[in-house]
C-alpha cells in the first residue's frame, strides 16, 4: 500500500512540474545578447521556470565578481529575493571572491522576486547596471544598461 502512495506522489509532482512552462528572457531586444571583446566572447540569456534565472557563457579570458554585478529591477516596488550565484553549476558562497575565467564556462544568477504590492511579472524589467561584474584586462565588459524582460 505504501508503494502504491509513493508511487502516486511521484506521479502528482512529475504532472506538476511538467505543467509549468519555462518562458524566456527578451536581452535588448532578443534572445540572447553577444558581447564580443579582446578577451573572449560572452553570451548573455535567460528564463523564468520557478525562479528567474539569467546565464552568461564565457569564452576566452575573464575575471567576475559576483559583489560588483549591479542590478535594478522596474517598478521599483518589486525587488530581489534569494539572490544566488553559480559558476559551472556549482553555487558560489564567497561572492566577494575574483573568480578567473580562462576558457569556456558559465557564470549564472538565480533570484525570486518580492514585493508588498501586487504586480505583473511579465512587466518587470530587469537592468544589468554598469559594473565590474566581468572585467577583461582591467577594464569592465558591461559599459551600457542591458535591458531583460520576459518575452
């Protein structure tokens, strides 16, 4: 009888999780945003599927620092909840730490939303602020205001 109640949980959680459907992030305008540079390249993208979550693939040579990203949500109502960072997949405790790039890798951020009034979260936008979150030779790769939406 046990089997059978586990067995149906599982079931009840799989059709749930199935249901809910990932949406993508629109990054200026498109699906993803090429940041090209002396160093390397960078690709920037996203979904929401449970928490929000915003990728960047590096390849070539780069220094991140999760501290310096600088990030605001619109309307200012609605802020970051659970903010947390991954390099390879693997969750970043010591975000004040440089952490060099050399190569190919993945530089992500997982966050919820939070706010005390009602809202739509299909109309925040998210802005990745100026920084010196990703740095290529002493110099910040994020210059001008990258502009994330749900599409």
């Amino acid at each position: 009888m046990m089997k059978i109640k586990n067995l149906a949980l599982i079931l009840f959680v799989l059709s749930m999780v199935s249901c809910h459907k990932s949406k993508p992030f629109v990054i200026d305008g498109k699906e993803a945003k090429d940041l090209s540079t002396g160093c390397g390249r960078i690709t920037v993208m996203g979904l929401t599927l449970f928490h929000e979550h915003i990728f960047a693939e590096l390849d070539g040579d780069f220094t991140i620092t999760p501290s310096d990203m600088k990030i605001q949500l619109i309307p200012d109502d609605v802020e970051i909840a659970n903010l947390t960072f991954f390099h390879n997949d693997v969750e970043i405790s010591n975000l004040t730490k440089a952490i060099e790039i050399k190569g190919n890798s993945k530089i992500s951020i997982r966050f919820d939303y939070k706010s005390d009034t009602n809202f739509d979260r299909n109309s925040v936008l998210i802005l990745l602020l100026p920084s010196n979150f990703i740095m290529c030779e002493d110099q910040p790769i994020i210059t001008d205001t990258i502009k994330i939406k749900l599409k």
